[in-house]
C-alpha cells in the first residue's frame, strides 16, 4: 500500500487489489486454463471446420498473453476482425479475433480457387461478405469454447455482428478496464498460417473449469451447409455497378471552356458500347438504350464466365 495523504487514507495496488478480489490470477494458474482450452480448440476444430469446409484446417495452440483487456486488443493489431460475445453463467463480455488473411483464404477456395494457386494475402480490412465468413469462423469457435467451459444451464453464446479492428469505436472510459488472457491459437489452410485469439476477463477464467465436449465427431462432407450457406451469401449480395461510354476526343482548350448546356457526343454512331464495371472490373459489353422513360443498358457480351465473375468481385 501507498500513502496518498496526510490524512491517513490509503491507495491499494491495483495489482494486489485485483488478486484479493479474483479478478487477477497467476501466471501459472492462468496459463494452466489457457493451455487446456487451447487444447480442446485444437483437437475439435480442425474436424468441424473440415465437415463444414470439405478443406483441411490445421488448428494448434500458441500460447497467452496476459495484461488489461484494451491493451490486448490493441497487440492484435489492425488486421484482424473482432466480434464482442457473451455466454451466460460464464463471461458476460469476451472477444474473439481472427487474422484477416486466413478470412480472405477461405473465401477464395470456397468460391473454387485452387489450394495449389492461393498465395498469402496481406493483412487487411474485410469486405462485407468476408466478415460473412469471419462471422462463420467465429461461431464454429465460440461453439467449441461453450462446451468447453461447461457453463451452467448450457445456454448458446450470444455473439454480436464482427467487425474490422480499425472499425471499433473508442472503450468508454468510464469502464473499468479489466485484467484478461489472450489465448492464441493458430490456424493454417494451405500456405497461409494465421491466428485466432480468445480474450478473456481473467476473473471467468479462474471460475473455469474446462472439460472435454462429447459428440463432436461427425461425418464428413465434401459440400455442406456452411458452404452453401456461403454462396447463396454471395449471391444476395448487393453490388455498385458503374457503367463507362467513350466520347468522342476533344482538345484541351475545347474541354477547359465547356460550359453547362455544352454537349459531347458519343464516340459511337449506332449502338452505343457501354463497359460495365463493379469494384474495378469489367463485368460486361452492353450496348445503350432505353426503356420507356428509362435510359438502360443491354448485355452483348461478359468478361468471363459467372465463376469468374464472381471471384472479380470477391477479390
């Protein structure tokens, strides 16, 4: 204890407060907890993952890191996407965080590019539709680590919607920041090898006593739910379209003194070639016209097949 007045009133350690009150364990306690949920991840996901996928996902624990919960979540850096969850009877708030490149790699081998052709991406922001598979991946854990910890009435986690780490807003500051454990887990498909991390109050983790979940040896699938889950994702999907018409070429001093009312013709006499992009690429030729009081576009031609179509819009 230090003084903080001449009054006679005290400040406790924040350290040696938090292990009076079970908020705060030791390294080897901590570490013991972190080692065996680390375990049971390692030996149930890779099968999961697999009957969900058809693709073989190596799992392996890669030990913990321990500090205050803000300073965790700032060491994963800003590659990663984060989801908050709860589980009842367990932890009312712990996060769950998964490297981006090994998000952006299962998208592309689900959406058919082959393993042999996959080269590790850069860490990254996730579109919308990858966070659909980060969200995927996060359920998958979440399920595991609830059988693990055993929680008391067997209530389903309840995780909010992931999102990328540049995207979280500010911690309050009038919250206590807590102490917590990082369990990092990795995760390799083909060539790329990332890491999904657990953070967890260190308060539930010595409430925790972990257990071996039954049953989860399944029959394998070369297509499943997940999968088709995934396309029909992808297919809802909304995407911008732009469409880009040549003109006919002006001289810089004409285009500096256009002025509003002032036209430019197309560089086309008859049908009109109208190049249809989205995210950058071209999709599809169409030619211009019109539909009541509506100008429109009609498809000649396309860049591709569909699949092909839809890994430009997915990369």
């Amino acid at each position: 204890m230090t003084s903080a007045s001449k009054t006679n009133v005290y400040n406790f350690d924040r350290k040696l407060l938090a292990r009076m009150t079970g908020t705060l364990g030791d390294t080897k306690t901590i570490g013991r907890i972190c080692a065996d949920l680390g375990q049971v991840l390692s030996e149930f996901l890779p099968d999961i993952f697999q009957n969900e996928t058809g693709f073989d996902i190596e799992i392996g624990y890669a030990g913990f890191d321990t500090g205050l919960k803000s300073e965790l979540i700032d060491r994963l850096g800003s590659g990663v996407a984060l989801c908050d969850v709860s589980l009842r009877n367990w932890c009312s708030h712990f996060i769950i965080s998964c490297d981006s490149p090994v998000i952006i790699t299962l998208m592309e081998l689900l959406l058919g590019a082959p393993i042999t052709g996959v080269e590790e991406p850069k860490p990254r922001a996730l579109s919308k539709i990858e966070m659909d598979v980060a969200t995927m991946v996060v359920e998958k854990i979440a399920d595991v680590l609830k059988s693990a910890v055993n929680a008391a009435g067997g209530f389903e986690a309840t995780l909010e919607r992931p999102h990328n780490a540049t995207e979280r807003p500010a911690a309050d500051p009038d919250i206590d920041d807590v102490f917590a454990a990082c369990i990092n887990v990795t995760m390799g498909v083909g060539p790329v090898l990332s890491t999904f991390s657990i953070i967890v109050p260190q308060q539930a983790l010595l409430k925790t006593k972990v257990v071996f979940p039954k049953g989860v040896g399944q029959a394998r699938k070369g297509k499943s739910e997940w999968n088709e889950q995934l396309e029909q994702q992808v297919r809802r999907s909304t995407v911008n379209l732009e469409a880009r018409v040549k003109l006919q070429s002006l001289t810089l001093d004409t285009i500096s003194r256009l002025q509003p009312g002032d036209v430019i013709p197309f560089l086309d006499g008859k049908d009109v070639r109208v190049e249809i992009n989205a995210n950058g690429r071209d999709l599809y030729i169409c030619e211009l016209g019109r539909s009541g009081a509506k100008y429109t576009v009609r498809i000649k031609d396309t860049h591709g097949s569909e699949s092909d179509i839809l890994h430009h819009l997915m990369s």
